[in-house]
C-alpha cells in the first residue's frame, strides 16, 4: 500500500513538473521576443539602416517559432502522459471490480470429458474447463462438484452454463445442494445460465437427461464455477 501511495504521488509530481515547463517555457518565449525587438529598434535607430530591424525581426521570429514548437511538444507530451495515466487508472478500476471467479471441480459421480476452452492470446490468454457429456436417447448422468477451498468458507453463488451444440434434442437437468433442488432447465440446443447462492466449502451434484431426439449421441457441455461476494 505505501508503494502505491509513492506511485502516485511520482505520477502526480510528474504532472505538476511539465505543466510549470510548459508556463516557464511560454513566459521566457515572450520575455524573449519582447526584449529582441527593443533591442533590434535601437540598434536600427542608431545606425539608420532600417533593414538590419528587418533581419533581426526575422531571426527573433524564427526563435520564437522554434520555442513555441518545443512548447507545443511539451503540451503534447503531457496531455498524451495524462491521457496514458488515465486509462491506467481506468483499467485498475475495471480490473479491481472483476469478480472473482473460480472453476469447480469433479469430485464423484459420472466423469465427463473435460477439455480446456481458451480466450485471447499471448499472456493474456484465459482457459476454462469444458465438461462434455455424451448422452444417448434415454441416458441419464450425475456428477459430483467440490467446493473451491476457501478458509474460511466465503459466501458468493455457484454457477453453470450448460450448451447443446448441433444436435436439436432435448435435456432435463437440474442442481442438488444439500438434498434440495436449487436450480433446474430445460436445454433444446441453447447455452441456458443459472447460479444459486451457496458457501465456497459446499457440494453440489449436477443431474442431466436426454429425453429423445434423432441423433445417436447428443454432446452436452457444462461450465461450473464459483463466484465470491465481495
């Protein structure tokens, strides 16, 4: 936490740093201007040559283009060092207000296939399991999952997504938590979202059954998980 505070204040002084440049950057290019044309109107009037005001007008005007150019750089680069810090602020924001989320596991029961289901690229890449039943007409499956071991328990709501990816069929299933019914659905070819409020240390065991429909095998995928309260 005492780093954090040093960060900050560092990005604040650093900001505070380019604005007084940029103030001191402007004054000294009028002071500058100011002072080059008094001088340039006394020397053209003690030597009567009207032209010498002229040249010296012109290199005092190509050195104050050449300030304001580097002001105008200065600005830049502070609205851009502003604008960065800001969406660096933003995106701790977004991610402190992430839920936390974590995968549940099987712990007893029938054993599906489980695959891993990956997002993004590179280190940002994020993979899930996938539980994939295979279900024939008339099949029913029940598994077992574990709680995400937390001590103490933590309060939040498990979660599933159940999907039936091409195949029109229908599947009955439903979720048991403490010998009750806390969840249940009817999937035909949809992805179907449920969560039911529970602690981190509780089992709850998923019942699924294909009721019909023409295919041979219907494939039944399942993503469980445990989300925490804040």
């Amino acid at each position: 936490m005492f780093w954090d505070w040093v960060e900050r204040v560092s990005w604040v002084a650093g900001i505070i740093s380019a604005v007084i440049a940029l103030i001191a950057s402007l004054m000294a290019s009028r002071s500058a201007a100011l002072a080059t044309r008094q001088m340039a109107m006394l020397v053209a009037a003690a030597t009567d040559k009207p032209e010498l005001l002229q040249k010296l007008e012109l290199e005092a005007r190509e050195r104050s283009e050449a300030v304001q150019r580097r002001v105008r750089a200065v600005l830049v680069s502070t609205v851009t060092m502003i604008a960065s810090l800001g969406a660096i602020g933003l995106a701790a924001v977004m991610l402190a207000n992430l839920p936390d989320h974590v995968s549940t596991k099987i712990v007893g029961g029938d054993a599906p296939r489980t695959v891993q289901e990956c997002s993004g690229g590179g280190e940002a890449t994020v993979c899930a399991p996938v539980h994939v039943y295979e279900l024939a007409a008339g099949s029913k499956v029940e598994t077992r999952f574990g709680g995400v071991g937390r001590t103490p328990a933590r309060t939040g709501h498990g979660g599933l997504s159940v999907e039936l990816p091409g195949c029109e069929s229908e599947v009955k299933w439903h979720v048991v938590l403490d010998g009750r019914t806390v969840a249940e659905a009817v999937s035909r070819d949809v992805l179907v979202h449920t969560e039911f409020p529970m602690t981190s240390d509780r089992e709850y065991t998923f019942v699924a059954e294909r009721a019909g429909g023409d295919c041979a095998t219907t494939e039944l995928r399942v993503r469980t998980g445990f989300t925490f309260d804040d």
